[in-house]
C-alpha cells in the first residue's frame, strides 16, 4: 500500500506539470510553459528512477514535450 501511494503521487505530479504545459501552449503563453520545462523533466526523472517509468518511455515523454513546446 505505501509504495502505490508513492508511486501515485509521483504520476500524479507528472501529470499535473503536463497539464499546466499544455493548457499554456494552448493559452498562447509559451514562455511560462518553456519555465515548467524543467520541472516536468525532474517529475519525468523521479519517475524514472523509482521505477514508476522505464527509462524508454520516460526518454519518450520528454521527447514528446520538448517537441510540443517547439511547435
């Protein structure tokens, strides 16, 4: 039960950092999504070394926000 409820909250922080970018991109407000940037990759990171995410697909998610803040 403790390591589900770790594992959530580091999903759940991975999430909600993507949700803020997108609803900036969105929003037209670019600059303050490129600040979360790095926020993102650190929730991404965690993620990943705790085993919540591979490392492939923790690779892949950074991919696809760099990519979408590029736009």
């Amino acid at each position: 039960m403790r390591r589900k409820k770790f594992n959530l909250a580091r999903k759940r922080a991975m999430t909600d950092i993507f949700r803020k970018i997108k609803k900036l991109k969105t929003e037209n407000k670019k600059a303050e999504a490129e600040k979360l940037l790095p926020l993102a990759y650190k929730a991404i990171d965690k993620a990943a070394k705790r085993g919540v995410l591979k490392k492939r697909t923790a690779s892949r998610k950074k991919s696809q926000m760099a990519k979408l803040l590029k736009k």
